[in-house]
C-alpha cells in the first residue's frame, strides 16, 4: 500500500495551498474539495465550512458513525503550506514529490501537514477495506490557514461546532518527533505575549552628523528598555512574571530523566555552547515547561549592509514571552506594561514610548495519564518496539487549547515525521516508513481505544 499512499500524497503535494498568498486561493479549496471526494468515497459525511473571516481558506468537516455506544475520536491536521519556489534554494521543484533513494519524499507539505493527512486517511481506508467498519466514531477537521495563524480558526468552527456528536479526545497530528530515531507524544505546548516597545522622536529620520549628541535618540531609549527586560542568567526581570508558574511536580520531573536527548547534539545543531545550564535535564526544562523572554528585532532600525548615518525618528522594539501552565497571555502583557512604564519613568526622557501587545496564546498541558496517551504509547510501542519520548514543547499551537475547551475533551499530539524533516525548510522531506508506521499507528490506536468502550 506504500506506493498507493505515495501517490495520494503526491497529488495532495501538487495544490499549491500557499495560504499566505491569495493568488493560490483557488488551488486551497481545489485540495480541499479533493480532500473531501477522497473520505466521501470511505462513506463519511463531509462538509466544506466558509472561512468566517472573508477571503480565507474553507474549513473541512467530517464524521462517520454515530454508535452511541462508541467513543468519537477527532483528528485534526492542516492542508494549507509554507511559500516554497525552487528559487529558495530546493533542489527540485517543491510542489512535484520526489522519491529518493535513501527512503524519503521530498516535497513542501511532505511532512508538514500532507503526511499527516495521507496516513489518516489511509487508516480509514484500511479499516474499511479489511473489517467493513471503523471501532470508533471519527470526526475530520482540518483548517487551510494553519501556517498563517488559523485567521477565522476559531469563530469559524464555534459556530459550526454543532456538526459533531460529543467528542472524547483529539488527535493532533501537526508536529514531530523529537529526534529521528525514537516516536514522541506531545504532551504541552508553552503560550504567547509577544508585546511591541514603540518610541518616537524627532518628526523624521535625522542625520547623526548633524543632531548626534544634541537630542535624546529613540534607538538609545529602547536599547535602555530592552537591556533591563533579562539578566545575564536569563531570567526575566518584569515584576511578577514567575508568581504564577506551576512548581514541577515529581512525576513530570521523572519523565524528563527518559527523554532521548543528548545535549552534545544540541550544542553541534546551535553551533555555539551558548546554553545557560550545561545539563540536559535542566536544558530541557528551559526549553520545554520554563517561561522565556526573547528579544526579536528592531523595526525602523538601519540593518542593511555598509553604514548609513541615520538616526531614526521612531522603532518599535519586538518582544514575546513564552508561557507556561498557569500563566495568563493577558495578565503578562498587563504586567510587562506596567514594568516598562515604571523603567520609562525613571528615563526622565522627552520621547514618546508606547506598549501594546500584538499576539495573545495560551499555553497547552494534557494529562499523559488519561486514556489517550495510554492507548497511544501502547500503539506506538507495538508497531515502533520504543517507548515514545513524551513531549512538552516549547513552541505554541494556541487552537488545542481552544479546541479542548470547545469540544470539552482532552486533546494529544501524535506527530508522524522526525526531527530533521525540514518542515519550514528548503527540500523538506518524510521518511516513508514514517509515513506507513503512522498508517499502523493510527489503526492500532483506534482498536486499542474501542476496547475502552
């Protein structure tokens, strides 16, 4: 079945579903629709949902069975992709998949989130075809604004939330495994508050000759702002901004001593031994379930190549905070406000200086002890013969919050490619027997779920 699936996902790789560019707003909904033919031919009920938010990409609905006496378990995954031209550096065109010798396809979308979608799909085809039935109720949802924010994500599927029956658990299959070599299971997300510093001048951009050492310069004022914001150590020097982290309980702090990680690895992939703590247990704690500050850019700010002697009349500093359980994204921005209004009053400075925040998420943590994760590190272990890494990432997918609070079930990540894939990257790839031990995953799963009932 491998070659059939290869050749689903190649034509799932040949629409172009850029959502970040409205040019390819067409080949979207094309691939939507075939997303939709494809499980309406399984014999499940599909809907394409309108964006609420006008001009974005439709969302696609499904479900098949209604067995009261079944659990309904969701899936949801993404068919929209990052700008990819083979003028970015590919070695082959990004939307023809390849298949190479050393056991991989390469294309955009292979691994982020067109793999996903074919082993899924590919899950029910089987059952279907080999036991005439799926054990469980499933319900589809997949969004084609992903990889631009999930613009209309949420408005659109709490108002059409009534399509589907009560829900007990979703599957996320929208990320990684944590190295190459072993499954994970994502268990945590960390949360947003990215904040703007704005500080303004003179009426326009001025020539450093000219007013250097006679006027208060913007650039200098945030500077000041931005060096009092972490210590040399890394922690974040806002009042308040720890007060309401969750202390690291025991058996969390055990399964840190199981992750497959190796920091010698870690340095090599930076390129630098920058880490603040050289030990791997702490490290990973940074990464994964401690709150950062990172400073972004400085926009209005010369940064081109050669000099320019100009002095700016405004730049907004970008800064975001990463959140962690029982963190509040509003609450931080109020007190990240309120800590840089008490730095500007002691500037003593006559530049006006702003904050707001531009981006709010919450912050994800599951229960690996709930019957999701323990039917999935049984599947896993089946098929794969490891114990998956469980996974509490640093990044944020603010919908799995949303979507446990809308459907009022607890929600895992099942990633399907590896580490290296590249997702975001030139010549992004999946391993093909990733893609077919998802497939086996998928099914195991859903069996070992269906002797819960």
């Amino acid at each position: 079945m491998s070659n059939e699936m290869i050749n689903f996902l190649s034509t799932l790789i040949s629409y172009p579903s850029i959502s970040s560019n409205p040019n390819n707003s067409q080949d979207s909904k094309n691939l939507a629709n075939f997303i939709i033919d494809s499980y309406t031919n399984l014999g499940f009920k599909m809907e394409l949902i309108d964006n609420l938010i006008e001009g974005k990409n439709p969302l696609i609905f499904g479900k098949f069975g209604d067995d009261p006496n079944k659990k309904t378990i969701m899936f949801y995954s993404h068919y929209d992709v990052q700008p990819a031209s083979i003028q970015d550096g590919w070695d082959t065109e990004p939307f023809d998949l390849i298949e190479k010798s050393d056991g991989y396809v390469y294309a955009r979308g292979a691994s982020d989130d067109k793999g996903p979608i074919t082993a899924t799909y590919f899950a029910m085809k089987e059952l279907l075809e080999t036991t005439s039935d799926i054990p469980v109720n499933i319900a589809i949802l997949y969004e084609g604004e992903e990889e631009s924010s999930s613009h209309g994500f949420e408005q659109t599927v709490y108002k059409n939330k009534s399509f589907f029956s009560d829900i007990d658990g979703i599957l996320i299959l929208d990320t990684s495994w944590f190295t190459d070599h072993r499954p994970s299971l994502d268990y945590g997300l960390r949360g947003l508050t990215y904040m703007a510093i704005n500080v303004s001048g003179p009426n326009k951009d001025q020539h450093s000759g000219l007013v250097g050492g006679t006027i208060r310069e913007p650039m200098s004022d945030l500077i000041s702002i931005l060096s009092k914001l972490i210590d040399s150590d890394g922690n974040v020097q806002v009042d308040g901004f720890y007060d309401d982290v969750l202390p690291l309980s025991d058996a969390e702090n055990e399964l840190y001593d199981k992750i497959d990680f190796n920091i010698n690895d870690y340095v090599s992939y930076l390129g630098r031994n920058s880490l603040f703590q050289q030990n791997s247990k702490t490290t990973l704690m940074n990464m994964w379930r401690n709150p950062s500050l990172s400073i972004h850019g400085i926009q209005g700010a010369f940064s081109g190549s050669g000099s320019k002697t100009v002095v700016p009349a405004s730049v907004t500093g970008k800064v975001s905070m990463r959140l962690v359980p029982n963190q509040d994204p509003k609450t931080i921005s109020e007190i990240f406000i309120a800590y840089v209004n008490k730095i500007v009053e002691n500037m003593n400075t006559p530049n006006s200086i702003s904050v707001e925040p531009i981006g709010l998420g919450e912050w994800w943590y599951g229960d690996v002890n709930n019957f999701l994760f323990e039917s999935a590190k049984s599947a896993i272990e089946n098929y794969w013969g490891k114990e998956p890494n469980y996974v509490r990432s640093g990044g944020s997918i603010p919908i799995i919050p949303f979507m446990e609070k809308t459907f009022n079930a607890p929600a895992i990540g099942l990633p399907v490619g590896q580490s290296s894939d590249g997702a975001h990257s030139q010549n992004e790839r999946l391993r093909i027997e990733n893609l077919v031990g998802a497939k086996h995953v998928i099914i195991n799963l859903l069996n070992k779920i269906s002797n819960l009932n």
